[in-house]
C-alpha cells in the first residue's frame, strides 16, 4: 500500500508490534500501511550496541562474522524504549541494543523494500 504521507516521519511511527517467539518472528505494521517482518537471525545481525557494531574506531562482535548460536538468536522479550525503539533481550543474556524504529523501517526486508535500496545503491555508484 503507498504511503499516505508526503513529508515528516509519521510513517515512523508503528500501529502494532507482534513478537512471536514461537516461529522466530518480529512484525510491524507501520502508520503508513506498510508491514514488517523480520526473523530472529536478522534482527540479532542489526542489534546496534557498541558491543555488536563497535565502538571508537574498534571493530565489533558483529563484524567478526560469528556463527550464532540458537540462544543468540531467541527472543526472550521486547520492551518499548520511549516512543523511538524497541529493546530484544535474548536468550542468551544480551539485551543492549536499541532498535529505532527509523532503523527497523529502513532495513526492512520486504522486496519491496530491498529493491528500493538496491536502486538507491545503484545511482549512489
């Protein structure tokens, strides 16, 4: 569904956030219409800690190209950071990093979605 919005960042703003920890799943229906679906896997390769994405020009966890582990890529739970994010906590322990929801909706997965960023990519060259 296109955008009703034609400048601001109310699209931004999500209407649902469904987590089933079942199949692995994090969904966003977003204030635009648009829907979001991640897997676990994903969203646990975006977590944007200082831990996972580094920090002062230091490579991090991430960056390592570590295999995760079932418990690294198992949701415990989610809270709501403000109204700007959302905070995972893993069953591994883990649970510092803060996904924006401009970062969640920027790196949304739907084919729509990558092959916006793919054109973009692609004039950018």
């Amino acid at each position: 569904m296109p955008s009703s919005y034609t400048s601001g960042d109310e699209y931004l703003a999500p209407s649902r956030i469904h987590v089933d920890r079942e199949a692995g799943r994090l969904e966003i229906d977003w204030a635009d219409g648009h829907h979001t679906v991640y897997d676990t896997v994903t969203l646990r390769w975006l977590c944007p800690c200082a831990y996972c994405r580094g920090e002062a020009g230091m490579p991090g966890w991430l960056d390592s190209s570590p295999t995760l582990t079932p418990d690294q890529t198992r949701l415990v739970d989610v809270q709501l950071v403000g109204t700007y994010a959302l905070a995972p906590t893993w069953a591994d322990g883990h649970h510092t990093g803060y996904y924006t929801f401009e970062q969640l909706r920027a790196n949304c997965p739907c084919p729509e979605d990558e092959a916006r960023r793919a054109a973009r990519t692609a004039v950018e060259r």
